[in-house]
DNA sequence: GTATGAATAT
DNA sequence: CATATTCATA
C-alpha cells in the first residue's frame, strides 16, 4: 500500500519544473488544530443539527486513521501537526438544492414554508419516490454540491501558498490536498473564487471604504513569483495565513456557514452519501468508528 | 485526450 | 453568493 505522492506530471502548459517534493513532508504546518476542536460550529447551530455538542472533546487527537499518502513521509519533523497529521479529510456535503434562496418561480406564491417539527414521532413514510441512490460501484454519480468549510478551505490555502501560484493548478492542488471526494472541478471553481480574491486584494490591499473587507488577511498575497520546490531555492515561506475571511474563528456574523436556512425535510439534515462524508470532523467530530472507506478509489487518477 | 482557466449556469 | 458546469484553448 505505500504509495508515493505523484503528481505533476508535466501537463503540457508552461515547461516549468515539475519538482515538488519538500512540502510532501513539510507543509506548512498551518498551526494547531486547536481552532480545530474548538467550536467551530456554534451551540445553536449544533443544537439545530442535534448534533450532540460534545463537551469533552479535549482534543481530537483521538482518531488518526489517516495516512494514506503521507503515511510514510510522516515521522520526521515534529510539526505541531501540519498535514500530515490532519487526520483524514473528509468533506461535507449538502444535498442538491433545487432552489436554495428565492429565486423561484413567479414571484409571488412561495409555497417552500414548512416545518414539521415536533411530534415525537414522525411517522412520515409516505414519501420518498424510493430513488436511492445508491450504487456502490457507480462510477459517477451527481455528487452533492460540495460545501467548502473553513477546514477544507484551510487546507486549500495552504497547498496554494505552499505551492505557489506557479503550480497551484487544479489537479495538484487536488492532490496534495488529499480530500477524498474532492475533485478536479471542485478545486477548479474553488480557485478560481480564491484567484479573484486574491486578485481584489492586490488592488485594495488597504483600501476599503467601507467594503466588507474583513480586516483579516493579513495580505498574503503570495508573490508572484514563487518556486517552491526546486529550484531555487529557497523561499522561506513560513506559511501563509488564511487571507480568506473564512474560518471565522471569533464570531460568526454568518459567514462560511453562511445561510443555513436549510429546509431539510429530515431533520438530520445529513445525507447518507454513497460515497463520501460521513463523518464531521471539524463541528461535530464524531471520531471513534469512523468506518474506515474504501479509500481505494476514485480519487487520484 | 487531458488540463487549465474563464465564462456561464444553477 | 457559492458551486457546478460548460466552453475555448494550451
């Protein structure tokens, strides 16, 4: 099973190297997962998932059924705990909304308010056309939309900061990250939000009048020219901090989980995904069984 | 044919 | 607004 990162081959654009292999052991090691165990989800939003908050989650070092790829790299170092001892990422995932805010028909009838909550049993069978899907050996199937939380998008910064805008390229990126479930387009559509935020950033670096320009950010703005590996050297890039307003750590005006006004009708809200995330690491951290998965699969090509 | 980046759609 | 999907292109 030991496999060795591969990545980059050399896809034809640009003819710069290929060589990465410091961060395989060093990456940035982002820092503590402290804000990791801490709350990240607020109490209510825990309550509305019911989602036992789990008090006592000390720390989550507990589960570490990870190493896959990194599995061999790890033992050196003894970062806090960058990467590789992020424990496996898993992503959460959000059933295709149909209609998420609005935006429906016409403009007048809503008919998207109910609630029935309450009644100690729901006894509500009737429903569902029966359209599982579900098919172990589906080789493609609609993902759900993908919700980047802060975590993953955490992590996406940083394999972009360590790799430098140069080779930050969909496929690495996706790679590196190692996100099961993660894919090509979702890191693809992810980068490109984050390009353009960087971009914004550049010309406003202080500016702001009043945008909503949280004051985050410490201007990361990875230069231009970055090599990380390689060649030259160098580049004593520490790490970069999350230049996203994302992660919001001290409060949560509403940000990356943004509208939760989710209308689920079942009220565990999570979906049972054939494939991937089950598991909630980050907020609910529910560690201990995680089944392992069958890793084998479909990520990585 | 694959991968990327931007545009466009949901 | 956040992601997904499509399109043109390297």
């Amino acid at each position: 099973m030991g496999e060795e990162v591969k990545m980059r081959e050399n896809g034809g654009v640009d003819g710069g190297d290929d060589r990465v292999s410091e961060w395989e052991a060093g990456l940035p090691s982002a820092d503590d997962l402290a804000p990791l165990s801490q709350p990240l989800i607020s109490p209510e939003l825990a309550s509305a998932f019911s989602i036992t908050p789990e008090p006592s989650r000390t720390l989550l070092d507990v589960s570490r059924a990870s190493e896959n790829t990194l599995a061999g790299l790890r033992g050196h170092r003894t970062l806090s705990q960058g990467f590789s001892s992020n424990n496996e990422f898993k992503s959460f995932v959000e059933d295709r909304d149909p209609m998420a805010a609005g935006e429906a028909d016409a403009d007048g009838s809503d008919s998207r308010k109910m609630r029935k909550i309450d009644s100690a049993e729901e006894a509500d069978s009737a429903m569902r056309t029966d359209n599982s899907v579900e098919d172990p050996s589906a080789k493609s199937m609609k993902r759900p939309r993908l919700v980047w939380t802060p975590q993953l998008h955490k992590r996406f910064v940083e394999v972009v900061a360590h790799l430098g805008i140069k080779n930050a390229v969909p496929k690495t990126i996706m790679q590196l990250m190692n996100v099961e479930g993660l894919t090509r387009e979702n890191v693809a559509s992810h980068l490109q939000k984050y390009r353009l935020y960087l971009k914004r950033m550049q010309g406003l670096s202080s500016e702001g009048p009043s945008s909503s320009d949280p004051l985050f950010a410490s201007t990361p703005v990875p230069q231009s020219l970055h090599e990380t590996t390689g060649g030259g050297g160098g580049h004593g890039n520490g790490h970069a901090a999350v230049p996203m307003p994302y992660g919001g750590p001290p409060h949560m005006p509403m940000p990356v989980y943004g509208h939760m006004g989710m209308q689920m009708g079942n009220q565990q809200g999570f979906q049972s995904n054939p494939y991937m995330l089950p598991q909630m690491d980050w907020s609910g951290n529910r560690c201990g069984s995680v089944v392992s998965y069958p890793n084998s699969g479909p990520n990585d090509k």
